[in-house]
C-alpha cells in the first residue's frame, strides 16, 4: 500500500517565499529532519526556521511530533534524516560546543529529591557552565520560588516542580531556551508568570524561545510566530498575527432561516465556506452561520441573502481563532491520511 501524500504546508507571513533569507541568521534552522521509530515517523520532513529573538510556538496534537522534534534540536536523540544548524553551526559536528548556549525543559529534568531547590539548581547548572549563587537565587525568583529555594525539592508541589525545571532551563544564561509543554501542571497566576517571564526573555533580554504547547489559547498570547505540526510535518508556519488573520473577510450572519442561509450561501461563488456558527446541538435553522468570504464581500453576501427574502438581524465580521485554523489543519490531515475519524483536539475536543 502506497502511503497517502501528506498535505502541503500553509506557510503564511515572510516565510512564504521559499529560500528567502530571514533578516539574521537564524538561531534554529532544521532542514527535513525525520525520526522513524520501528517504521513509524514520529517525524517526516520537518522544516523549521526559528528567527532570533522570537517567542517560537509548535503546536500540536498529542503525538504530533513535538517532544520528538525538540529531542532532537537539542542532540537528545539522533534524527533518522535530515540536518539542524544551532546559531548556524551544525549540531551534529559541534554539539558539545552549542549546548552551552541552550537551556531546556524537556520532560522535565531529573532532581535530587533530598536537596533544596537552590541546591538542585546549582547542581545542574553547574554541569553546563559555573553558576554563582546570585544566578541561582535570581532563577528561582524568575519563576516565584525565591522563598521557597530552601525547601527539599521532595516536598514542593507538582507546579513548583515544574517552574523549578524552567528555573533550571534558565540558570546557566542560555540564548536559547527551549520548553516542552511550560505551563503544564500551573495554576493561573503561575502561568501568568510564565507567559510574562518568557515575553521578557525575548523582549527585554533578547534571547530566543522555542516552545510547544497544546494550549491554543497560550500559544496565541505568548508567541510571535508559530508553526503548526501534523503527524511529523509542519502543515502551516508563520507569524501568529498573520494566521489567525488570513486575507479573507469572515462574518457571521444571523438570518431568519438559518438552514436556508447556509444553503445559500454555500452556493455563492464568493464563499470560501460556510458553517453553523453555534453549538450543533442547537441545528440549523436556530443558530447563526459563519461565512469565509473571497475578500471584502461582506455587502453582496446580505444582498444575496435579502434578495432570496431572508431577513439578516445581524451581519458581524469574525476574526479567525487559532482554534479554529487548528481544527480545519487537523481536518485536512486526516482526510489526507484517509482517516475521518479524527482524533480529539486539544483540550480533548474532536475535531471539527
Ligand atoms: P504530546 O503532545 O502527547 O506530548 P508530541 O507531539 O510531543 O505529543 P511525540 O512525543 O513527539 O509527540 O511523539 C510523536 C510520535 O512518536 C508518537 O506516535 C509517539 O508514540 C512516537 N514516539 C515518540 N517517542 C518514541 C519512542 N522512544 N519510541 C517509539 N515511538 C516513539
């Protein structure tokens, strides 16, 4: 059996134009990387391009290939195929020399349990590179634990377990950091100040991060470019702004018919899509309809619609959510892949 073609990327913002050079050389630059573990990619082709002083995002289902990916940007595991240049060496010619300049949170780091967190911190940093107490206490107040650094590791809580694993990440002055799944295990105000302590890292302290998440929601407000990963290949990649708003005029109409609408509008030749808005519960004919327009349309759709003797109570334009370009991706996916039965999105919704 031949194996389905995968789908191609959408690739928005400047990475649209192959071969075009970013600005400065970039921190991560992954050519066709592929992992295959017992004939299965976990990884197929993937290319990314990670520009410094970026909050990077992969975002992903479970299983996508995230954790795979970044085991292998940091020379954790060795690629099947493919190449990575860190700050444009090649890792796998100078990996001892670069792994200095990059702190990481990968499925969480192995502390001593009877040690302080301080004494931990100290530990591990000073494997990479000498850390003074100083670094040590500034990485623990970084993520909220400078009264806690004294404690045994053993006894702090599941999240501050976590933002110790950041702190690690952090405590030898990396320029790039890279974090699997961050904000996993925190409570809203410990999110909050990782969202904040990773938009500081890149905005004030010009470093570089790479991050992945599940968390929709997090990626959009924590990451200026992002890249969308579907069963080992990057399915979209940009800049986040210019994926969650695409070139196309969205609104939602709220018409007296709401079945009739969508079926009208699903005829017209300047709609891209069109979909019940609300809850499927709630059918068609009671909710209101989200259309995709070719552009600013907004005015021959309610034309179209009043001429057909539909009465529209509301016409609003709708921004794109990242959830909902994620879905559609996903969707694609596993209709290239021959799979209708798409599995959960994140959060544990299906896809749409
Ligand atoms: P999650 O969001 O669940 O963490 P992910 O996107 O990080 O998912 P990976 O952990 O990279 O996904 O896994 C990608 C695929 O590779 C999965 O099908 C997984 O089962 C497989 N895989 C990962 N590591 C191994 C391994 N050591 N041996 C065999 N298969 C593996």
């Amino acid at each position: 059996m031949t194996e389905p073609a995968p789908p191609p990327a959408r690739v928005d913002g400047p990475e649209a134009a192959p071969g075009a050079a970013p600005a400065a050389e970039p921190v991560i630059e992954a050519r066709g990387l592929a992992k295959v573990y017992g004939g299965r990619p976990a990884v197929d082709g993937l290319d990314l391009v990670v520009p410094r002083g970026s909050v990077f995002g992969l975002l992903g289902r479970n299983g996508a290939g995230k954790t795979t990916t970044m085991r292998m940007l940091l020379g954790l595991i060795r690629p099947t195929r493919g190449s990575i240049r860190l700050f444009g060496r090649a890792l796998e010619r100078e990996r001892l020399a670069l792994l200095p300049r990059i702190g990481c949170l990968v499925e969480g780091p192995a502390f001593y349990p009877y040690l302080t967190g301080r004494q931990n911190l100290a530990l591990l940093g000073g494997l990479i590179r000498p850390v003074s107490p100083e670094h040590v206490q500034a990485a623990l107040e970084r993520v909220g634990l400078g009264d806690r650094g004294d404690d045994r590791f053993g006894a702090y809580s599941t999240g501050m377990r976590q933002r110790l694993g950041i702190a690690a990440a952090l405590v030898h002055d990396p320029e790039l950091v890279v974090l699997d799944e961050p904000v996993n295990g925190l409570d809203p105000p410990a999110v909050l100040l990782v969202r904040r302590l990773i938009r500081r890292l890149v905005e004030e302290e010009g470093r570089t991060v790479l991050v992945s998440s599940h968390l929709l929601h997090e990626v959009e407000l924590t990451c200026d470019r992002l890249a969308i990963i579907e069963r080992g290949r990057v399915v979209a990649a940009g800049e986040t702004r210019a994926l969650v708003r695409p070139d196309e005029e969205r609104v939602e109409v709220t018409a007296s018919d709401a079945g009739r609408a969508l079926a009208l509008c699903r005829g017209l030749p300047f709609v891209r899509d069109a979909r019940p808005a609300s809850a499927p519960e709630g059918g068609p004919g009671a909710g209101a309809v989200l259309v995709a327009l070719d552009g600013p349309r907004a005015g021959d759709l309610n034309r179209a619609l009043v001429e057909a003797g539909l009465e529209v109570s509301a016409l609003v334009p709708r921004r794109r959510t990242l959830e909902e370009l994620f879905h559609a991706l996903a969707r694609d996916a596993d209709e290239a892949a021959g799979d209708p039965a798409a599995p959960p999105g994140p959060g544990g919704e299906a896809a749409a």
